[in-house]
C-alpha cells in the first residue's frame, strides 16, 4: 500500500509539469493562444503596468514564433497546489527571465501571476528543475505573521491598481507585488520552513 501511495505521488502533476505543458503548447498552438488557455480568470500580466490577462490577452494575434521559456527553479506549497516558477525566457532577438505564480484547482494547473526581465542568455534547458517544497511541520494556523493574506473575492476581481499578493490554502507559500508610477515591479515570495516565513524571492525590475 505504501508504495502505492508512494507511486501516485511521484505521478501527480507538478507546476514544474504545467510550465513545460505550457511551454509546450505555446510552440505548437501559438503563444497567445497557449497563455488563454492556461490562464486563470483572475490572472495578471505587466505592461510594465498591471494589466488583467483576460483583456490583454483577449483578441490578440499570435507571433509567427513564439518565445521559448523553461522553468529552473520551482518554490512550492506543502500541499503542492501553489507555486512560484523562475526560469530563463528567449526569442529570436531577446533574452530574459520569467516569473510565474501557479495554483492547482480540481487538478488543473492554472498561473495567475506572470511576469519577466531582460537577462543575459541561460544556455540550453537543464534536466529537471531544482524544487524546494514548504515544510509541513508546525504549519501556522492563524494569520500570517510575514506572508501576506490571500485576496478577498471582492479585492481579486477589481481592476489591478498598483500591487497585489496572494497565499496558498495551507498558508505555507506566500507572494506579493507592487509597482512604482514610472513601472519599476516588485516581486516577493515567502516560503514556510517550518518555524518562520522564509523570502525566497525578492525582485526588483526596473520598467524597459
């Protein structure tokens, strides 16, 4: 039995796993397309401004080549709904890196946070992506002494002002974002380790 178990959940899907799907897609279906289909409703893009994705994304053409990106890094939940992707990102003319925040629901991967950088060329893909899990032990209970609290359904659904965060259920992953008037974004995301909320990530991008 135990191996069982074991086995089914080394198979469950990961956000490692729906970043390459969607990475995937966005070679083969075209890349706006492959971003609606694995938005959620609520998710947000940058321009360097928040924009939600569903209008940014509504109607838009894809590009005769879409960008090519994979994830390196991978910053999970203890229950492993939630998580933060870093990876390198490139096209024919740029090169960069990218962030992504992703939330499984009923078994579907899905991002709500999406942003990138200009950077250096990373060199071809690795292997496997390097996970760090949240620790399970001593989960906090009550409100998050660090990590910001989720949104409230009113607060998701408004128009993207200047910042945002959200939490994982089991309050073990956390994230935030702010951006400044001239389009400089901040990104932050903090991670459970068992006694305290640990920064994981801390970005700063300054607008292009």
């Amino acid at each position: 039995m135990l191996t069982l178990l074991l086995a089914a959940a080394a198979a469950s899907p990961t956000a490692v796993d729906a970043e390459g799907a969607f990475a995937k897609d966005a070679q083969t279906m075209g890349q706006w397309t492959a971003f609606r289909k694995w938005a959620h409703p609520d998710a947000v893009m940058f321009t360097p401004q928040a924009v939600w994705a569903r209008d940014f994304l509504k109607d838009r053409k894809d590009p005769p080549r879409a960008v090519q990106w994979w994830p390196e890094q991978s910053y999970s939940s203890c229950d492993g709904r939630t998580a933060v992707n870093l990876g390198p990102w490139r096209t024919a003319k740029a090169t960069g890196r990218f962030t992504t925040v992703w939330q499984n629901e009923k078994g579907q991967g899905r991002w709500v946070y999406d942003g990138s950088e200009p950077a250096p060329a990373a060199g071809n893909p690795k292997p496997f992506a390097q996970l760090r899990r949240a620790s399970c032990r001593g989960r906090p209970s009550g409100p998050p002494v660090i990590a910001p609290p989720p949104l409230s359904n009113k607060e998701a659904r408004r128009t993207p002002a200047d910042h945002g965060r959200g939490q994982s259920a089991d309050r073990t992953l956390g994230w935030d974002w702010k951006i400044d008037p001239n389009g400089t974004r901040q990104f932050r995301a903090y991670l459970w380790n068992g006694r305290r909320y640990e920064t994981v990530v801390n970005q700063k991008v300054a607008p292009e």
